[in-house]
C-alpha cells in the first residue's frame, strides 16, 4: 500500500464521493486557489484497477487530503 497525502484544504465527503466518477464535474479551488480535479483521479483509478489494485481518498476540509493506493499481492 502506497499514499499520498497533503496539508491543503481538504475535501467534504460530497466531492470524494465524486471525484472517481466519469461524467462528474468537480472542481474546488487549492490552498494557492489552483483549480480542481479534472480527469487526473479519473485515469488514476482506471489504470490501478486494471493492474488489479484499488484507490481510495480520505480527507477533512480544512486538514488535506490523503489517497490510498493499495495491490494484492499474489504470490
């Protein structure tokens, strides 16, 4: 299991529930007023899940974000 994680103004847990969606637009300004997600996560979570593996965000507005990015291993 790999993550990353970050200090910026977090996300509620309406915009997670979005984010990995095709045809769901978000977009939140960052800690530097940066625009949103665009279709990054979304290919993100495609190509994890064609590998065999799953990403997962966790976040509370105002402490960041983490993603979660996790592999069974086979043996």
């Amino acid at each position: 299991m790999d993550k990353v994680s970050d200090t910026g103004v977090g996300m509620t847990e309406e915009i997670i529930d979005r984010i990995f969606r095709i045809g769901s637009s978000v977009s939140q300004n960052g800690t530097s007023e940066e625009s949103g997600s665009g279709p990054g996560l979304i290919l993100s979570k495609e190509f994890v899940q064609k590998l065999g593996g799953e990403i997962s965000a966790q976040s509370r507005p105002g402490k960041g974000t983490k993603f979660v990015v996790s592999f069974q291993l086979k043996l």
